[in-house]
C-alpha cells in the first residue's frame, strides 16, 4: 500500500504537469501491456478529460474519463446493451462514406492485442456462409484482452453461434467482438482500458473446438480485422486507418501489401487535390473563348482540351466550361 501511496502521489504532481505539456511530448508513455493487472485505483488529473489508473502490479496508465466518453458520439449513437447488432435497423450501408479516417490509436497510445494466436479461420465465405470475422486458436481459459480504451455495450451468454459474447465499443467508433468465450470477466456499462482482460476463451455456442472468433465492426459493418492488427506478433499494423466502405464486402480481405494500401491511398490523396484544384466557368452572353480565357488566366488551347471543343466551337449561354 505504501507503494502505491508514493506512486499515487508523484503521479498526481505529474498529472498536474499535463495542462503545460501536450500529450504527444510526454516522456513516460502508457504500458503496452496488462496481462491480468487488476485496477485498484483511479486519480484525477488537471486534464478533466483524463484520469489516471492504478494496477495491483505497480503499473498505470491515462484513461478517457467518463466526462469525455459522455460527450462522444461514439458512446451514444445506436446504444444498445440488449442488442448484438444495434445499428442494423438504423443505418444503412449507403449513409456511410465512401472512406472513414479512423485515428486508431491516440496521444495515448492505449493498445493491446485481444489475444495472440495462430488463425485458423480468417475473414471471408466460410463454407457457403459469410465468416464476418476470424477465429484464433486458444485454450479453455486463456485471457482474452480488451483491444483499445472504450465501454463494454453487450456482454452475455446468447444462444446465438456466438454463445457467451461480449462486445467492447471503443473510442475510436469501432466495435469489438469476442465470441465462444468460457467466462466474461465484465458486464454492459463498464469502462476498460486497452489490455484490461474482458473474458476467457471457451468453446461456447457453435463451435467445433476452443478458440475465439474476433471481429471488428464500424456503424455494423464488419471489415478483417488483419487490416488492423497483426495477430501473429500482435503488433498494430498502423495508427490511422482509411477505411473504405469496400472493405465492408465479404470478399475484401487483408492483403500482406500494406504498400499496396499506401499507393492507393497516395492515389486517392492526389485525386482529391487535383478536384479542389479544378475550376469552372458559366459562359455568359457577350462571352468567347479568348475572353473566357483572359478572365480565368488560362489559355484558348488550355480549354479546348479540357473540354474536348474546337477554338471556333459555338458556346451556348449557360453552357459549363472546365478552365481549370
């Protein structure tokens, strides 16, 4: 105790240090790394938007407080803890961007793999039936972990293929699921921090031997979590990820070629710049091409091309023309 009392309280001066220095410059970062700490503890901040917790194994670590979480969107919107899929009947697949920046991991870098483990069934049609995420080897009672800070919305013993579920809604949007569990080690309306164990793994529901189906959705959708982690290492793949509504197809898998990914992002990136950069001009009576020109600071053969006409073309009033 009297340790903690003396952590406790350098801890405090350091919290006080937060409003003074951004929390992407702090020295000392968050642990990566839980395994079964249990909290003991939870201190205050001058950051209201921040607590510190304290763990029975002399770690610590920042947490979002209950004040942010109630402010984020993310813990309100389709809010359900009765429902595995709450956000079925209320959005739709098209009301989603065609691309959603996910910030994965924030100043706080609060992460931790559910469970490190050989795949042995990955994201994809699975027997003539979509297999929405994958499944991990484990034994009966391994620690299953949570992946990211957020509040447990469901957790329960269902007689769905699922059997004992519990599905953790995380700061960034995204929906965790952990399926077939042996024991859940939280109930609907905790708080937990990344890495803070959740469950057991088990062999409940319709299962044909010990292992944890783990899925990653946003707004309902479920998109191959290897897109995110990488389950052999554990590490995180990236910190930000492009979601792209495609990868919400049954068919859109992880690829080893995340260079791949990064040329298409590239790609999109430099699209997106030249259509902000595109310009456009209404004619107007009294309007020709080398006024038009003139005016828009380009040049007659510039916008023959861009519009595919002719330097003598005749230009109806009303008419767009690409200049630009």
């Amino acid at each position: 105790m009297k340790r903690f009392i003396i952590l406790a309280l350098w801890l405090s001066w350091a919290a006080a240090e937060i409003v003074a220095n951004p929390l992407d410059s702090l020295a000392i970062k968050p642990i990566a790394k839980l395994e079964s700490a249990i909290v003991v503890d939870t201190l205050p901040t001058a950051d209201k938007s921040l607590s510190i917790v304290l763990f029975n194994d002399n770690s610590w670590r920042y947490i979002r407080t209950a004040e942010f979480e109630k402010d984020s969107t993310a813990f309100t919107r389709c809010w359900n803890t009765e429902k595995i899929s709450p956000y079925r009947d209320s959005v739709a697949l098209s009301s989603i961007p065609m691309a959603v920046p996910i910030r994965l991991v924030d100043s706080l870098r609060a992460y931790h793999y559910p469970i490190k483990g050989r795949i042995t069934s990955r994201y994809g049609v699975r027997r003539k039936v979509n297999h929405n995420g994958i499944d991990i080897a484990v034994k009966v009672g391994d620690t299953i972990c949570s992946t990211f800070n957020g509040i447990v919305r469901f957790s329960k013993a269902t007689d769905t293929g699922y059997g004992t579920l519990v599905i953790v809604r995380h700061d960034n949007g995204i929906e965790t699921y952990h399926g077939h569990l042996s024991k859940r080690l939280v109930e609907a309306g905790d708080r937990v921090v990344a890495g803070q164990p959740i469950a057991l793994g088990g062999n409940s529901g319709r299962s044909t031997g010990p292992h944890l189906h783990f899925e990653c959705r946003y707004m309902g959708q479920s998109f191959d979590p290897e897109r995110i982690i990488n389950f052999a290492s554990g590490d995180l793949r990236r910190e930000e990820l492009l979601l792209k509504r495609s990868y919400f197809s049954i068919y859109s898998k992880y690829e080893q070629d995340w260079n791949g990914e990064k040329v298409l992002a590239d790609a999109d990136k430099k699209e997106a710049e030249i259509s902000a950069e595109r310009r456009y001009y209404k004619v107007r009576e009294g309007d020709y091409l080398g006024k038009i020109a003139a005016r828009n600071q380009t040049s007659v053969a510039a916008i023959c091309r861009l519009n595919n006409i002719k330097a003598n073309a005749v230009l109806p009033i009303g008419k767009v023309l690409r200049v630009k």
